[in-house]
C-alpha cells in the first residue's frame, strides 16, 4: 500500500511541475521533497531525540528504539558517569545521540558510509547535540591505511558495508554493490596521533570486522580506563566467535549477558572488565 500511494503522489507532483521550465521543474520538486522529509520524536526515559530520516530503511531506528536492541538501551543506562562512549558502526545515531541525553557522557561516533554518516550528522544537528556527540566519517580497522569500504546499498541506514573486506560476519560473500575510497584507523593509532583519552564503554557493530578492529586496539583494550564492551557475535558457537572471545579474555573482560533480540542469526554480547582488573581502575575513569 505504502509503495502504491508513494508512486501516486509522484506522479501528481510530476504531473503538476510539467508545464515548468526545466530548472524551476527541477527546484520545485527539490523543494517538495525537503518539505516531505520526515521528521520523528521518540519519547525515552531521558527525553525526546528526534530522528531526520531520508530512506525508508532508516526508519527502523525511529521506529523500534529500545524494542530493537533492548540490552542496548540498558547498557546505556547503567553507564557510571562522567565517560566517554565510543560508538563504532554508529550507522544514523540512535544509541550515540541516546547515551548523548544523559548529563555527563560525551559520545564518539564513527560512521564511514556516506549517506548513513550525513543521515547522522544531520540527527545530531535536530537534536542540537554537536558539543555532545562528535561523528567521524572513518572506519576502525586492524591498521591505519587508506582502503574501500564495500558496500551492500548506499542508503542511509543500510547494513553490512564492510572496511577491506567482502566478508560477512557469518563468513559469507557479500554482494557489493558500490566500492567508496575510505580511510581507515586502528583504535589505539587514531588515540595516539589525536591524543585522545580511553574510552570507559567501547560499542562496536560492523557486521564481519570486529577481530580486526580488536587487534588494533590492544593497548586500548587493556587500559582499565575501558570498563565495558558491546560486541556482535554469532548466535551460534563459531571459530569468528571464539577469536573475539580469545582477545577480549586476554585483556582481561569477562561476557556478563547475551542479548535476547536476535538480528538474522547474531546477537548483542556485553563483556565487562574481570573484578580484579577493574579493581586497580583509577577513581578518574575517563582519563587517558
């Protein structure tokens, strides 16, 4: 129905802008679609975040926000402030621009798809959260270099573009269907040359390329600055999981809950720094 009525209106907005001159044609219809952008508040415990959606697609996030990944929002919201939230596959901003409404946390997100990172910027933007939220249009990677991000759809909102990789986290090809120039950071290259403090929770949610941005984050890893992590893994047990698992129990996290909502075959696991680790943490977490 909804695809129905949207071809319909399209071709009455056609229809009308015919009789124009080809440049005014063009303006009106630009002006009509900016009018017709949607436009979202989503009431949560913190407040209302607004949402500026441009595909179809996005809309999901609006839409399902604390239904979609529910051990998310909790994770969130058990946050020891004041600390600094890194969100790695930010995609549109919702869980950077919701941890962003909480006094005392500054959110980090890194977005390198195109259409998803100006869909972002532009979230932050409604939301008038620029001096709290702090979007990079980079990827994280095992290693600093410049490289292609391959990707499934250019949409806003879309799933698995993968940094120098054709490979889903389930091992499987992608399709590609548009390779865009990227530069790529290991975590603890890009701390170093910008001088940046440890993040206190670390987000990552890239869909096939996590053990390679863990490798370039060891140093990161085992400050105990870094209290918690949330991490896409496999449902089912696998070799992928098991090599998260392995470097993550070498700096020292434990996996202290598994996600109930299952997104196509993974789920959200959320590890937190072993006891006696965290025990040696210094009282002012957000320092580098």
């Amino acid at each position: 129905m909804s695809k129905r009525y949207s071809r319909l209106i399209t071709r009455l907005v056609e229809g009308l802008t015919a009789p124009q001159r080809p440049w005014r044609r063009a303006d009106t219809r630009l002006l009509v679609a900016n009018a017709l952008m949607q436009r979202h508040a989503v009431a949560t415990r913190h407040g209302p975040l607004v949402f500026v959606t441009t595909d179809h697609e996005a809309l999901e996030f609006p839409r399902n926000l604390v239904g979609r990944e529910p051990e998310t929002i909790e994770w969130i919201d058990a946050f020891e402030t004041p600390c600094i939230f890194w969100d790695i596959g930010a995609n549109i901003g919702t869980f950077a621009l919701y941890a962003a409404l909480r006094p005392g946390i500054e959110a980090l997100a890194f977005e390198p798809a195109a259409a998803s990172y100006a869909a972002l910027c532009r979230n932050i933007e409604a939301n008038g959260q620029d001096e709290r939220v702090r979007p990079f249009a980079i990827a994280l990677s095992g290693q600093t270099r410049l490289g292609s991000l391959n990707m499934t759809a250019t949409n806003a909102g879309n799933s698995f573009n993968l940094f120098e990789s054709t490979e889903n986290c389930f091992g499987n090809p992608i399709e590609v269907k548009f390779r865009q120039a990227s530069v790529g950071f290991s975590i603890d290259e890009f701390r170093r040359l910008f001088d940046l403090p440890v993040p206190n929770y670390l987000k990552i949610d890239v869909d096939g390329t996590e053990a390679e941005i863990l490798d370039g984050a060891a140093a990161t890893l085992r400050n105990p600055a870094l209290r918690s992590l949330l991490i896409e893994l496999e449902l089912e047990d696998s070799a992928r999981n098991a090599g998260i698992l392995a470097r993550l129990d070498a700096a020292g996290f434990t996996a202290t809950q598994r996600g109930v909502v299952q997104h196509g075959g993974s789920v959200n696991a959320i590890f937190t720094r072993a006891a006696s680790v965290a025990a040696a943490r210094p009282s002012d977490a957000v320092a580098g």
